[in-house]
C-alpha cells in the first residue's frame, strides 16, 4: 500500500510553512491555489518535509501532483496549469440592507483584471452574487476556471446544487416559501452552464491577499458617489427569474 502523504511542505505561496491538511482554510490548497509560481509537495513525515523546505531546489525526489493550478516538479521547473483562469469575489453592504458594493480578481495566465461596481440600496448576498456574475461575464468563450468566494451561501448554493433544485421546483426553496435573489441565481447558473466552474470557499478576512484585495475594492465601491440603482430588488422583482440590471 502506497503511503499517505501527511504533510505538505509549501515554499513559495501566499504563506510558506508545513501544513497537515491539503484542503480547507487552514490547509496547503488555500496557500498555493491561484499563486504565480507555486511551490509545493506532499510528504509522509514532518521530517522530510522540512528537509524539502530548507532546498526545495535541489531536492532530487519523484515528483508529486496535487490538486492545484501549478504542479512543481521539485527541480525548479513547474508543469502547465490545470486551471488558467482563477477568479476571487467578495460583496457587501452597509445596513444589509442599504449602500453595497462588490469587487472581482481575475487572473488569467499573467494578466490581471480587477473589476467592481455599487449600488445605492441591496444586500450583503446579492453583492456576493453580484461579484460572481460580473466576473463570468467579462470571460470570452468558454473556460475552466476556479471560483474563490468566503460566501458559504454562494459556495453551497452552487456546490451542493440548492440553486439548481430551487430551479426545478420553480424557484420555491420549500413548498411554501419561494427562494430570495432569484434574479441572480438563474443569471449565475446560465454563466456557470456557459463555462466549466468549480467553486472554493475561502475564510474571509484571513490574509488571503486576492480575498483581501477584493474586500477593499467592494467597500471602496459601496462609498462610490455614483452608485446605481438595483432595480430588481427595490421594486421587488428578485423572486422571478430576469435579466440583470446593465446601466446605459
């Protein structure tokens, strides 16, 4: 039986250091995922781990793969990435309800794209929705990429299909109650029908530089002068299915 790696060593990631767990908030996926230039391995003991961790350069084991962007072959060289695109979001409001904002990462290879944007009156989910809309909007053909939201209502709703199931039952979420931010789910189901998308959910305010980075740009927009009008929601049309709000 082959044994289990137990430890993973990261060298060059948003934080470096030995990690018991592969996934999670805490884990090595969190620490590499979406990071240029990855570095990292899986081990069976701490002991070789750290030893990896002092020269991971010139370290002459097997090469080990893990489910990240970048695969590193431990001799300095890095394989293609499995995911190109990888995509941060996070949203907002002050009152929930009242003035909101939403802001976007998109890493595509070495580009970077960040977008964001406000509105007078919404909530806390319709932006986090909001975040994730505009970002699969921008994308051109179709794409695999990789979603990191620290909205668990975003990240379950998707990963464990509660907005699909709400969708063949007519959007009712029960039999007697009819889900909220309609208007937005059947829009982010038609992108993610669009494109192959996986979604990750991040610990907000964790030091995860793009989460961070995002943060800022949602509440930098949130106090915009020119905030817009989210019609849906102040005229009460978010339980139907509709087109989004685009401003002329």
């Amino acid at each position: 039986m082959a044994d289990k790696k137990k430890y993973y060593a990261v060298s060059r990631g948003y934080r470096t250091g030995i990690y018991t767990t592969w996934f999670g908030d805490e884990g090595a996926e969190v620490q590499v995922h979406g990071f240029p230039g990855a570095s990292y391995k899986g081990f069976a003991t701490r002991d070789e781990a750290e030893k990896w961790l002092k020269s991971p350069d010139t370290w002459e084991g097997a090469p080990h793969e893990f489910k990240g962007e970048t695969r590193f072959t431990g001799r300095g060289e890095e394989s293609s990435p499995v995911n190109m695109v990888n995509i941060y979001t996070d949203g907002g409001c002050s009152g929930n309800p009242g003035p909101g904002g939403w802001g976007a990462v998109i890493l595509d290879g070495d580009s970077r794209e960040e977008l964001s944007g406000g509105y007078r009156l919404t909530t806390n989910n319709r932006m986090e929705l909001m975040a994730c809309i505009r970002a699969l909007e921008v994308l051109s053909g179709r794409q695999k990429l990789s979603l990191y939201s620290d909205s668990r209502y975003v990240v379950q709703g998707i990963a464990k299909g509660w907005a699909r199931k709400w969708q063949s039952q007519n959007w009712m979420r029960t039999k007697t109650e009819r889900a909220e931010n309609v208007d937005l789910w059947s829009h982010l189901l038609h992108l993610c029908d669009r494109h192959q998308v996986t979604f990750v959910w991040v610990k907000g305010h964790a030091c995860h530089p793009e989460n961070e980075r995002c943060d800022k740009l949602a509440t930098t927009a949130a106090m915009d002068d020119g905030l817009l009008e989210d019609v849906p929601y102040v005229e009460g049309n978010t339980h139907t299915p509709a087109a989004i709000y685009h401003p002329g």
